[in-house]
C-alpha cells in the first residue's frame, strides 16, 4: 500500500507536532512526511537564539498547561529534571525533583522546573503580578489612590458592562481605576490600538479566568497543600518547566526525532504557490534557499504559515481564493516585535525579596517585568539567569536581559540600526534605573520578529 504523502508547513510548535505525531508508532510506514520551514531555525517565535555563548528567548515561554496531555507530551520528549539546576545547586534552594529524572549538570536533554516571579514596574515602584492588594501595592499607590480603586472594583461587581470590546472586559474583572492604571496604556503599547479598538477575545484567551475576586481566591488557596497548578489560572501559577537551553531546544529535539523517524526537513524553504488537479491542491512550490523554485507533490496539506502568507500563495496561482475570504485574510494585523539583549556587568535594580539569586550584589528573582508605565517604550524587561542559568555563559558574574519592544515591521523603532536601537534601549534601562550607565552593558544583541502575534482587530471578527 502507498504511503500517503504529507506535506507541512511552517517549523514551528504547530508544524513539528504535527509531524512527530503522523510519524511515531508506526506512523512512517503510512506516511511520507515533508516540513518545509522559511527560516534557519526551529520553533518559530518559541525559538532560542544563540549569541557569543548567551542564549536568547524570544518572547519568553514558559511551559505549562491545564491539559495533562500536554504535560506529558513536553516531558516525553525532555524528562524532568532528578537533580538541582547550577543555580539551586549553588544557593542550596529548596527545587522540585522528579526522581530517577536526569541531572541538568550532566546532560542538556532536560527539562528544568522553575519558580516564577513577574512583576510591574509603574512610576518607579514594582508591584506583584498579576495586580493583588498586597500591602506593598497599598504602599506604593498610597491609600487615597488604594481605596478609590477599590471603590471601583466594588462598583464593577455591580454594574457590568457588555464585553464587546477588551476596555470593557479589564473593567468587569478589574474595576475602572485599576483598568486604567495598569492595562490600559500596557494594551495599547502591545497592540498600538486603544483597548476599545480590540475584540474581548484576546482577554478572554490571555487572562481567561483572571480577576481580583481570583487573585484573592488564590491567596487563600496557596495556603491549602493539596493545591496544584493544573487547579490555578494560568496567570497565577507560581512554577512552570523550561528547557535547560530554552524553549528552541525541545523543537530542534522535536526536529531530530522527526528526522530520526523517516521524515524530511528542508530548511530555508518559502512557500510561494500552489497548484490543484480535479480540483485539490495537487503540489506546492518553494523558493530553495539558492534561489531556485522547486515542486512538492503530496497528497495532504498542512499549513502553520501566516494566513496573510498561505493566500497569498494560493493567489499566485490559478486556483485564486474567493475575494471574500481573500479580504479577510490580506486585513488580518500582526503585531511585529523587538528583542533587544543586553548582556550587562551588573543592575542597579536591587534583590529586595527573601528569594536567594546568583550574582554580586545577588541580581533581582523576576522571570519577567511588565513595564506597565507608559513613559517607557519597552513592554516587558526578560532577565534570562531566571530563566534558566544554563542560557548565560557566566551566569555567576553577569546578567543577560531581553528588552521587549512591540512595533509594526518598518516604522522607525523597526528601522533603527543596531547601534541605534543599543543606545535607545541602554538611556531607557538608565532612566528607569534598572542600569548604572553605560558602560556596564558588556554585549549587546537584537532580533526582529516579524508577523509575531496574531491581532484581534479589524477583519478578525469576521473569521470563521
């Protein structure tokens, strides 16, 4: 019996899973896999970039899921760590341990369990994330601004306005006061669009459960040992599983099993057009990395490339799109992104917390800060050693930092140089205090993400 030939598109999560599983147990003998990736790399915007021995995040992944399949699924391709990372190792934290795991000391194929720790930087003053009523945050909005924005929940819990856009949901779960404070200027630096220019959707999927009454229920809760993070909204677990050499590294040992099971992997390959024979998508085309224009027949089709993209290609063909589905598919936005890495000798942000970190003076615990303010263009400041200190060359003597700057592809923070965009990222870092000056940042990397996130705006609403 022929093999059904099968061909994907797109290196990234989606792609890869699909092909590792049509491939295993047994799958080779039924399928003729081939995947196609544009780029170099694997993992799409969950790739990790490699610079002078530093290793960057893009976007910053941790792994987690409430669906236990899932879970398993990560740790059947990297084990849970059996032994401390470097940094518990050193600093004699307590960590969880899955017994018999293998040690992240001795090998790389590994999957780390990390704490989290993010936190909001708003007028100079960092506060839990996501927004609770700690008496830290009641120290730093003062109790005037406090109370008046507990006020605002309270009247939010009463008078609920309909979600019809994403200014309405933040105020139903956080209250007018808070909304504005710290989501309304941070939504708009994301998508550059006001929050009641976007579909409640994106709030629904991104913070889904999220509220005060759920931050609240969660403090209780975390006092209760039969408490696991499957039973806590995403945005509130307080531990999650990272690849020891980042988020790239469980899709490069994806790529290789695939590639061990049979299947073909071509890299540099950009998907151009399409052709159909009695009325199927018969064969694709490629643009090969010299250049070439190359032919792949196969007699399924699966596509992770942007949709913008996939039209596109079939609207170089003769088998044009219907000019509906067209519209929508040429009016759905992305959102591009900017990481701007900077391996630094030291910051001026200072460990204040009980949580023991690497470094001297030891450096801040946080995974990520939101950088809420909108004085500053940066979104989100990564510090890597948190993240895994596998991803620093000296993680004893340095800090690695990924500064998140959201754009559109071609405006002019995209088109800066890369000494351009140093120096704009290294006067915001001193200005917000989380750097000396200049001279402490020893390395510098920037990577520009095209096409990065999806918008819930303009034809989205009418997908279906």
């Amino acid at each position: 019996m022929a093999k059904t030939r099968v061909a994907i598109i797109g290196g990234g999560p989606a792609g890869l899973t699909a092909a590792y599983e049509l491939l295993k147990e047994g799958g080779r003998e039924k399928y003729d896999v081939t995947l196609l990736e544009a780029s170099d790399q694997f993992g799409g915007i969950s790739r990790t970039v490699k610079f002078d021995g530093q290793r960057m995040d893009i976007g910053g992944h941790r792994f987690f899921s409430k669906d236990q399949r899932i879970m398993d699924w990560w740790q059947n391709i990297l084990p849970l760590q059996g032994a401390p990372a470097y940094d518990d190792k050193k600093l004699h934290r307590p960590c969880e341990l899955e017994p018999g795991g293998p040690d992240p000391e001795k090998t790389d194929q590994v999957m780390l369990i990390r704490h989290r720790l993010s936190r909001v930087f708003w007028h100079q003053h960092f506060f839990d994330y996501p927004i609770t009523l700690s008496g830290d945050t009641i120290k730093a909005m003062g109790p005037a601004l406090t109370i008046k924005a507990g006020l605002s929940y309270l009247e939010s819990t009463m008078h609920k306005l309909p979600e019809t856009n994403l200014e309405n949901f933040y105020i139903n779960r956080f209250g007018r006061v808070l909304y504005s404070l710290f989501f309304e200027g941070y939504t708009e630096k994301l998508w550059g669009r006001h929050p009641s220019e976007i579909s409640a959707d994106w709030g629904a999927q991104r913070v889904k459960g999220l509220s005060i009454t759920a931050v609240l229920k969660n403090a209780v809760e975390k006092l209760m040992p039969s408490q696991k993070n499957r039973q806590v909204e995403t945005s509130l677990i307080e531990k999650f599983w990272y690849p020891k050499l980042g988020p790239g590294e469980l899709w490069e040992t994806v790529a290789q099993k695939v590639t061990d099971m049979g299947g073909k992997i071509i890299m540099n390959a950009k998907v151009n057009r399409f052709t159909q024979k009695d009325g199927k998508v018969d064969s694709l085309s490629y643009i090969a990395h010299g250049g070439q224009e190359v032919e792949l027949k196969a007699d399924e089709f699966l596509s992770s490339m942007p949709l913008k993209n996939l039209l596109q290609a079939f609207n170089n063909s003769e088998m044009k799109a219907p000019e509906d589905i067209t519209e929508i598919a040429y009016g759905l936005p992305y959102r591009d992104f900017v990481t701007v890495g900077l391996l630094c000798k030291r910051l001026k942000l200072k460990n204040t917390t009980t949580i023991r970190t690497l470094g001297e003076p030891p450096i801040v615990p946080d995974n990520w800060i939101y950088v809420q303010d909108p004085g500053y263009k940066v979104g989100r400041i990564q510090i890597f050693n948190n993240w895994s200190p596998y991803l620093v060359s000296n993680p004893d003597d340095t800090v690695w930092i990924g500064l998140e700057y959201f754009t559109q592809e071609g405006d002019d923070f995209w088109n800066l140089s890369d000494q351009q965009a140093k120096n704009f990222a290294i006067k915001e870092m001193i200005r917000m205090q989380v750097l000396y000056r200049a001279e402490d940042v020893l390395d510098f990397h920037r990577e520009r993400v095209p096409k990065a996130y999806p918008a819930y705006f303009d034809t989205y609403e009418r997908m279906d």
